[in-house]
DNA sequence: CCAATAGTGTCTATGAGACATTATGGG
DNA sequence: CCCATAATGTCTCATAGACACTATTGG
C-alpha cells in the first residue's frame, strides 16, 4: 500500500489539563453543545490542520479553549487513540497531550462549547464523558500521578517562588495521600537539582514564615519521591 | 470545524521490534527497496487500514514483515510522531509501537523490502535510518530500558522456563552494565510476583546446575531493580 | 505565655552494593 | 582433587518513615 492509496484519516488532539484549584487536583472539562454526545461532559480538543505539528495543534486549543499561553504550562504527549468506532462521526485518531499548570484561571467560553469548568478529579465519577474520554482521562491522571515520583513535574502546579509545604501539598492532592512533614522537607530540600532556596520568607500564615523556593534545573528526582508514605 | 471538514492524514504504525540476539540487545530493520529512502534502513511499519485498530495494525505488521505471531510478543504504544514533513510522501501520522519478545526469529522478505535483518542496538551508530526513525528508536530504547527497571518486563525476552543468569543477562544486555550475581539473584527472587520456582534443574554448563524459573503474575517490580550497578 | 507552622534531629528497619562463603554439578 | 557456576551470608552505608524536638512568627 503507497501513501497515496492509503486510507486517510482525521487526527484529532485532546486535552487532559491539570491544575491544584483550591487545593484541589482538577481537570478542566467543556459541555459540548452538539451531537454526538450533546450536553455530555468532554476533553478539549480539536482537530489538527494540514499543515500543523501535534504539538501546535495542542498548543492552540490550549489557547483557544482554555486561554492558556505557552508560558507555565507543561505539555506532555500520553497516547494516542484510535479504535475504529470511538467516535460515532468516523475513524477519527485522538493524539492525547496532558498539560499541568500553576492554578490557571477559569475557562471562557469557546465557539462549539456552552459551558466549561473545572472539576476536581475525586468528583469524576459522577459525571458521565463524552466518548472514550474517561478511559482517556484515567491513563493521562496515572501518568501524572506516577511522573510526580520520579521527576521534577510537581514544581508546575505551583507559581514561580513557592514553600516546601506548598509543594508538599501539591504531591498530597495529586495521590490523595498526606505526607510527614518533616521527611518531605528533607527529601525535597536534598534532591539534587529540585529546587532552588531563595532569600525572601513567604507571607505569614500564623506560624513561622517559610522560606522561598524555585524550581531548580533538574527534570529526574534523584532519589525520587515515593507515593509509600 | 466539522469531523467532515476536518484535514484527513495518512496514518501508520511503525514498530520498534526488539530482542536479544546472540546475547545483545537487537532491533529489527528493513531496507527499504524504493525510493523516498531507497536502500535506507527502517523501521518495520505500515498504514493502518479504515477500519483496522491501532494495536491490529501492529500486529499485522509483525506478522507480515516480522514473521511474528502474538503469542509471546509483547506490544506496547511508545508515542506518536507526526511533524508537518518528516515523510516527503505526504503528512503522515505514525504510531510507534515497542515489541519485545523471547529469541525471535531470522526475518524473512516481504514486499517492499529487500533486506530484512537484526541490528545490535550498539552497532546503530554506524548506520544512517531513513526519515526520523533514528529519532523513534532512541525514544523506544529509552523506554524500554527504564521500563525494565520497575516493570517484569525483562522476562518477555527469554523463554517460557529459565535461570535466574539469563535473567541477568537480560539486565546485563539491555542497559549495557555488569550487575553482582548474588544481590541480582536475591534481589531478583525476592520481589514479590516477579518469578516463579519450577522444580527442573536448568542443562549443565560446567558449574552448579541452575533452578528453573518462569515469570509470575505480576507486572510491576517492588522493589525496583536499579541500573545503578 | 499559647497557637501555629517551619524546619531539624533521632531512632529503627530495610535495601543496595561489595565481597566472602558455601553448594553442587563435571572433569 | 580442581574448576565452574549457583546460591547464600555478611558487612557497611544510605535512605525511608515514625516521631520527637527546636525555631520563629503573631496574638
């Protein structure tokens, strides 16, 4: 079979984008206007065009559907996907991105979209999603949760200068856990290339104001932080 | 835009088919016949057809250009490469799959292909690959060397019953090191679900005969083994 | 003083890794 | 006996985790 014989195919990107809102580990989710799956709860998305990278075309529905910029947003690719019948319009190939970013603003509204909110993911489950976006949804969260150990990703939930209890609270909302306290600032503070100490405290919040942190060079967590404790 | 209106792409899997041949970690390459990349290596691949699923397509193409049934291959997405002219054909999508599997046999010709045959994965420096696939396969490699790490997937390179020394050799082979014979085989007979005892006794190669093993059930290692030493 | 949060110290258990030792087969 | 390989034991060091303790702010 020659390129040109071979069947073509729409590819489509979806988004699972990640942020702590309140504290909380959530996923932004749109209300899709139209049918297939009218009022049903989905991932942003969109087709990619001719002439446009993967990572463009996630880069623009990040911009078009959650008016987020390039800056502070982590873009990861999970997986693609691409059974036939997944989506009852035609064969259509989903090349799914994860994004993590630091406590990113509430969604505008976008053109074949009524509605879009955030969602903590523990609420997930009473909610039902468009196409295989659930199936979806749960690989891209246990890539992230499982990424939180062993690299330096956590530091992306998180705004430029943070506190190791910022930070810590970050891992415990993302694997729904609670850590010593104690033991995480010492694992955090000796992993190489983690973070970053600078001079300023943080403002106070009744007790001892915390120093200030940024994320240091390092993408691995060298030893890494285990989900155990 | 509209699932009818939407851009439609070529899409293909390639496969990132890798084995121990001989005692060294190997990948199978093609060259190709035809031009673009005529007389190039390349990985093995294929379009998908319009009603074919992902993982079928993969399966086809270890079938076809491998020789490879199912059974005993392991088969696993890696990540999907579709940059805007990294094929001269055309825009073409490919979904790159990993397959491992136990002493997988000689290639035979298939039809656009003129040679077919097993690379050392430390001879690749040598060679030129056509279109990015020298890109695919450093990403695939990486992959499957850190997945032996915290996963069982060593032992989809060996056959059905074998020592803990070939397991080792596995290790050895794939990450490129030297690991201790005694903490490897406590190490390795220690981690819960990792291996199973068999009573026979492993043919004699000059020294103490071997006990038997096969894998056990389960998938992920705890404790990890380390690429450390 | 107390409350609250930040940060450090201490103790124990466990695993990694270096290396020695024993076990079990064939010349 | 020797050799070769398999398997286990021992020792040291590092880290995880539990938890106690000190430090630094405000009220």
């Amino acid at each position: 079979m020659s390129a040109e014989t071979a069947p073509h195919m729409a590819v489509a990107v979806d988004l699972v984008i990640l942020t702590l809102r309140e504290g909380r580990f959530s996923v932004l989710l749109i209300r899709r206007r139209s049918d297939p799956y009218g009022q049903a709860w989905a991932l942003p998305g969109g087709f990619v065009r001719a002439e446009e990278d993967l990572v463009d075309a996630a880069q623009r529905v990040l911009a078009d559907e959650a008016s987020l910029g390039e800056d502070r947003v982590y873009l990861e690719q999970v997986r693609t996907f691409g059974e036939p019948g997944r989506d009852p319009r035609g064969r259509i190939v989903s090349v799914v991105f994860m994004a993590l970013g630091a406590d990113l603003p509430d969604p505008v509204q976008g053109e074949d979209v009524d509605d879009a909110r955030w969602w903590a993911v523990d609420d997930l489950d009473s909610i039902d999603l468009a196409f295989d976006h659930a199936r979806i949804l749960e690989v891209a969260i246990d890539r992230a949760r499982s990424k939180l150990e062993y690299t330096t990703l956590a530091t992306t939930f998180l705004p430029e200068e943070f506190t190791i209890s910022q930070l810590r609270r970050v891992y415990e909302a993302v694997w729904g856990t609670r850590l010593d306290a104690g033991n995480f600032h010492r694992k955090a503070t000796r992993s190489a290339c983690f973070l970053e100490e600078l001079d300023g405290r943080a403002a106070e919040t009744g007790g001892r104001p915390a120093r200030l942190f940024r994320a240091g060079p390092g993408e691995g967590l060298n030893p890494p932080l285990l989900r155990g404790t």
